[in-house]
C-alpha cells in the first residue's frame, strides 16, 4: 500500500504523530487538565454547563485549524516537489 492510500484509509493519522511523544505537549495538557478540574470545582451548575459549551467551540475551532494547517502544509510540499522537479 502506498504513503497516500494508507493516509486515505486512515492507517496514518498525522494528528496522532506530531505532539504524542513531545515532553513540552505532555506537561502543558496536564497543566491545563489540572487548572480545569480546579476550576470546575468551583463553578455553578450553569457556569459548568457554559463552560463545556465553550470548550466544545474551541475543540470545533481547532480541529478546523488543524485540517486548514495540515491541508495547506500538503499542497506547499506538493508545490515544493513540482518546483525540484522541474528544477532537475
């Protein structure tokens, strides 16, 4: 199977890759899982329930940076590839 047909079944997940072993990511999400777990406890019913609807909008917002990132990161380096090749 090819680079571009295991990405299309979803044998490659480049989400997964980028951050899972970056000592930095690891410390910066459990900062903040912590930070959040103390501020939950400290919330209303109701500011509880608009909290997770404002962390369900950033997780919509990210995720949609994520693929306009990783989309225009595939066509530079397709883009790249063209430019060395008609270069040869």
């Amino acid at each position: 199977m090819t680079v571009l047909e295991d990405l299309w079944y979803g044998n490659i997940d480049p989400h997964e890759a980028i951050l899972t072993e970056s000592k930095r990511y690891k410390h910066l999400l459990s900062l903040m899982a912590r930070n959040r777990d103390e501020l939950n406890e400290t919330l209303t019913d109701k500011q509880s329930e608009t909290l997770e609807k404002y962390d369900s909008a950033v997780n919509e917002m990210n995720s949609l940076a994520e693929v306009e990132a990783f989309s225009y990161g595939f066509r530079l380096g397709v883009r790249l590839m063209i430019e060395i090749k008609e270069g040869i």
